[in-house]
C-alpha cells in the first residue's frame, strides 16, 4: 500500500525534474498531471472532472499560477531588457519617479479592481528592469545595496496603490463586507457613502508615499554613486 501512494506522487517528480531541466514550464504541468492520472489508474472523464472542480475551486491560485508561467515565458524572450532599454530612453528618469509613476499608474487601475500579478507578476518583471535601467541611462552600475532597496520600494509602493485604492470599487469584497456588518449593527450605509470617506485617505496615501520613495532613493544614489564620481574627479 505504501508502495502504491509512493508511486502516484511520480506526476511531482515529473514537475520537479523539469523545473530543473528548464523544459517549457506548460508542457511540464501537463505531463506531471497526465502520469499522475495513470499511475492513479484514472479515466480520462475523471481526470477532466478533476480539472474543472480544481480549476472552480481554486480559480485565484490557478490564475495566479498562469501568470508566473506566462511571465516566466516573457523573461526567457528578453521582456527584462526590453523594459530597460524603454526607460532609458526617457530623459531624467530615476528609480524613485519609475516607482512614483507605477504607483499613480497601479492606483488608477486598482480602483477598477484590475490586477496586474502583484509583486511576482509584474513589480519584479517589469518594473525592477525599468528602475535599474534607469541608472545605467545615467552612466552608472547600478550597486546591489541600492537594488535591494529599490525591490523594498517597489513593493510597498505596489502594496499601497492596491491596498487603499482598490476599495475604491463600489462592489469590491471589502465594501460589502463593511456594508454587511454595519447592517448587522443596526447602522444602514450606501456603498457610495463608504467610498467618498476612503477618497482622500488613498490620495493622501499614494501621494505621501510617493514624496517619501523619492526622497529615500535620492539619497541613495546620492549614497553609491555621487562618491564614485567625486573620487574619479580627485583622481
């Protein structure tokens, strides 16, 4: 018998060796589901209805899964070097506006209840390339102190915007579970109501962070590369 359960987690050795092989990481799912399916002696009807149940009940995960795998895709066909090369052919750019730009940009959609893959899906795709890029636009080598600063500052910058703005959609989870248990408690509240009160908080929370990454990233560029010059000039 433990023979048997052994031999039906062989689909995860599938996965496993794959990953470590770097085959395309769809057709490695696939295959891992396929031989978990036969060693589990199941029809094909069965392993179709396990999908679809899985698929239903899982939809978050199995969606964010599909965002890794498509920006995994993308990274392996250069998305990382073509999202630098677009920055640093903007004038002036610096890691703290690319930061302050995707948080007015992440804001604005997450009002909308629009993700775009969150920290793995695409602060670290896209906008970790566009920010290093935009130091060497300078002339500099962007130093590994500054770089893990900025994947700090990118990902609170991701965390505010979707935080306070997303509870600016009116049928949002958060509104209507606030709505529900004020209900609950005798005080009746307008969805609308709800979202005129958070407005000038999430304004006053992407702007402040905005002020705040760009003062912190000036002086870390001030910090690593400010003092490189100087001491190429002494020289």
């Amino acid at each position: 018998m433990e023979a048997m359960e052994l031999i039906r987690l062989l689909g995860i050795v599938v996965v496993i060796v794959g990953f470590i092989l770097k085959l395309e990481p769809i057709l490695i799912i696939v295959l891992g589901l396929v031989v978990t399916a036969i060693v589990s002696l199941m029809d094909p009807i069965t392993l179709l209805e396990t999908i679809g149940n899985s698929f239903v009940a899982n939809r978050g995960m199995a969606i964010f899964i599909l965002i890794l795998l498509v920006v995994g895709t993308m990274e392996r066909n250069g998305l990382k070097e073509s999202a630098a090369k677009l920055i640093g052919k903007i004038k002036n750019a610096n890691p703290g506006k690319v930061i302050g730009a995707y948080g007015i940009m992440r804001a604005a959609f997450a009002a909308f209840n629009v993700s775009f893959g969150g920290v793995a899906g695409f602060v670290r795709p896209i906008v970790m390339p566009m920010a290093t890029g935009s130091i060497e636009a300078q002339g500099d080598t962007p130093a590994e102190a500054h770089v893990d600063e900025i994947k700090g500052m990118a990902s609170g910058m991701e965390n505010v915007s979707w935080f306070f703005w997303q509870v600016l959609f009116v049928a949002g989870g958060g509104n209507l579970l606030v709505q529900s248990t004020l209900s609950g408690l005798g005080y009746e509240v307008d969805l609308l109501d709800l979202v005129r009160v958070v407005i000038p908080v999430a304004i006053f929370a992407v702007v402040w962070a905005i002020i705040y990454y760009n003062i912190k990233d000036a002086r870390l560029r001030k910090k690593y590369y400010k003092n490189k010059a100087n001491e190429a000039n002494n020289e």
